[in-house]
C-alpha cells in the first residue's frame, strides 16, 4: 500500500519542506444519518474548504482562505460547482460498482484522493489521483505513463475503459503538473504566516487511574512535523512506551501523546526519566520530567478526547472478519485508501 504522507519521521532530523494539496472526496450509501457526498480541501495537512450534500456548497475554513475568497469569490464558485458536480459522478460511480459487483445491500464506500505535492527547495511537482472502494485500493492513475493501474481484478474493466479516454487523461495531466501546483503555490503564499508559522505546544503529564499508563501530552504546537518520546537518562527507550497519532485540533494546530507504562519503575527512579518533546524546526526542545505531583489525574473524558470529538475525520476499514467499521482518525499520516469520508463540523 502506498503511504502518503507528507514527511516521514523514522528519525530526529527534518527533511526538506514540501507543501501538499489534497482533496479526499467520498460517496457511500447504506449509511443512515451519514451525508452520500463529502468533500475536503487540505493544504500541508490543515483542512481549508469542505461541501457535502447536505450542505450543497463549499465552504473554506480558515480566515485565510476566507479572506482569499472575499477578493476572488469565482474562486470558491469553482470549488461549489466541483462539488455539486463531483456529487452527481460519484453516486453513479458507486451505484455502478454495486451492480457490476452484484451488490445490493449493506454498507459501500467509494473514494478518492487527489492532488499535488511541491517541494518548495528543488521545485520538483508530484501529482495524485487515486481511488478506493470498500476500504481497499481500486485504481490509481500513472502520471509518467498516462495509464490507469487497477490492483484489484474488479477494476480492470474500469481501467480498459479510462485507458481509452485520451481528452481525460491529457486534462488530469495537466491539471496535476500545472494547475494543481499553481493553486497550491498560491495557497501557501496566501497562507504563508498561518502554514509556515512554529509553535510550541503545552505539555501535560496525565494518568486516569493510579495503575494505568502515564501520557505525556502535548497540545497546540504547530507545525505536524513534530517528535515526542521518553527517555532515561541521555537514552530513549521503547519497551513499555505507546505512541500516539499526531492529532489535529479545531484551531489548526496539532496534538500528540506517548505513553509509559510505569508499573515496573522503582519509586526512587522516576526522576530519571523524561518525556522529550522537539519540534521539526530545530527549536529547543521541551523536557518533562516524570514527577508524581506533576501528574493530572482529574481531566477525565475532557481535555484530548474532547478535541478529538470536536475536530477529526472517520476512516472505514475492512476487519479480520470482512466487515467494513468505522475508526477515528487523524487526517495526517494515513495510508492511502484509508482515507477520510467525513469531518467533524
């Protein structure tokens, strides 16, 4: 499965900047209570425009982009008609699917994920249009050979055909290598002071019960690209730590939390250990020292979980048992068709 994600954090040193576009669009139905159509704009990762089909309208999200639109308003026009558009497509394309697959009940997502990547050192411009269904990859589109690769035999009627739509394909080529990158570049420069800005978060050590696993958690800092681990004495240690997704607040900034399990930690050794927090941009580092009296233990369901509840996405995925669930999740740092369907508003 292709990863996706904008920067690969295996190690303590960043790599080069790049700015990403993303637009994640899904159709589903035999979900009560739940919009057949969502749409999401995301630039480096924070969500800026949204439409579904109960709304009917594409909406940005940041006043950035609100300001954007105020002096360009087709350009939010563009983004409505893509979406009352994109509607209409993607409810024929599941509908399709259901049949050709002899599918007539239960719950069917079909997704897309698409967009640029710029790297803003070399200027090198990698474009994106991948589709999923059911929560596995369908087809996805090769821009070096102008071809559709269907990994799934259900797809290979749907790339035989699209093969053979040359207008399509020159348009999508197009569209990825220049006019994505254009907007893009455009976005980032617009948003410059929100996208390109470094903030450290405030970090917490909570506990929900005497026995359970200390977190160390760490709200507010901007940008993603961030690091956060324990360490004993100059070492960083993995037995007995848990890391958590970096997690999106509702104001555009990003939490994350690792946990240790201090069962097996003598009393007299707690001052040893750390919690490290350290953000992309070589700022100093944030050290936490694992202290009893420091530790909250009264912030309940509130606190995280809250800002989870306030501003995230769902994911579908296909179990052991082939069932299709739902699961929270962040937007960033998804594999590719375990995409977003739907943001919390």
């Amino acid at each position: 499965m292709n990863s996706l994600c904008l920067f690969l954090l295996s190690c303590h040193v960043s790599s080069a900047v790049k700015h990403s576009l993303k637009y994640f669009i899904t159709a589903s139905s035999g979900i009560s209570d739940f919009p057949e159509f969502v749409g999401a704009a995301l630039v480096d990762g924070v969500l800026v425009g949204y439409c579904d089909s109960s709304i009917r309208r594409a909406e940005p999200k940041l006043d950035w982009m609100k300001e954007l639109i105020k002096k360009d308003p087709q350009h939010l026009e563009w983004y409505t008609q893509k979406c009352s558009g994109n509607q209409q497509v993607f409810r024929a394309n599941i509908n399709s699917l259901k049949k050709r697959l002899n599918q007539t009940e239960g719950v069917h997502i079909f997704q897309r994920m698409n967009g640029c990547e710029w790297d803003d050192e070399t200027d090198k411009i990698t474009g994106f249009n991948q589709y999923g269904y059911d929560g596995e990859d369908f087809i996805a589109l090769d821009l070096q050979t102008l071809t559709w690769i269907a990994p799934k035999p259900q797809a290979v009627v749907t790339k035989l055909q699209w093969d053979t739509e040359k207008p399509r394909l020159e348009h999508n080529k197009n569209y990825y290598i220049n006019r994505c990158p254009d907007w893009l570049k455009k976005y980032v420069k617009y948003g410059r002071s929100f996208l390109q800005r470094s903030v450290l978060p405030s970090v917490s050590l909570l506990q929900r019960t005497p026995s359970s696993l200390v977190s160390c958690h760490a709200t507010g800092f901007y940008p993603e690209r961030a690091m956060m681990f324990w360490r004993r004495g100059e070492e960083e240690i993995h037995e007995g730590v848990e890391h958590g997704e970096i997690l999106p607040n509702h104001d555009g900034s990003f939490q994350m939390s690792v946990e240790l399990n201090i069962s097996s930690i003598k009393p007299e050794d707690w001052r040893r250990y750390d919690c490290v927090f350290q953000l992309y941009d070589g700022k100093e580092d944030i050290i936490t020292k694992l202290d009893k009296t420091a530790i909250r233990t009264n912030w309940g369901e509130t606190g995280p979980l809250l800002l989870l509840a306030v501003f995230g996405f769902f994911i579908w995925r296909r179990n052991n048992n082939g069932e299709i669930t739902a699961d929270f999740t962040p937007i960033m740092n998804l594999e590719f068709m375990h995409v977003v369907l739907y943001v919390l508003t």
